[in-house]
C-alpha cells in the first residue's frame, strides 16, 4: 500500500471536468441575470 505513488487526483480529466463545471454555472448565471433584467421591463 504504497499511498504516495497513487495520484489521488487525474489531472488530465478534472481539468477537463472542473472547465465543463464552470461553464455550466457561468451559463446559469447568465441566463439568471438575463431573466431577472427581462421581468424588470413594464
């Protein structure tokens, strides 16, 4: 059991993963930000 050598985090995927992830929240947002300045307009 040798915990040093097993890398606890595969950067080549999470990378992947936490850009994918940040893009989803950054689009919610947006999207959040879109709505609220649409139901403003009377």
């Amino acid at each position: 059991m040798n915990l040093i050598g097993i890398p606890l985090v595969d950067w080549s995927n999470g990378i992947i993963m936490i850009a994918v992830f940040a893009f989803v929240v950054i689009a919610m947002i947006a999207v959040l930000v879109s709505l609220m300045n649409s139901g403003k307009r009377r």
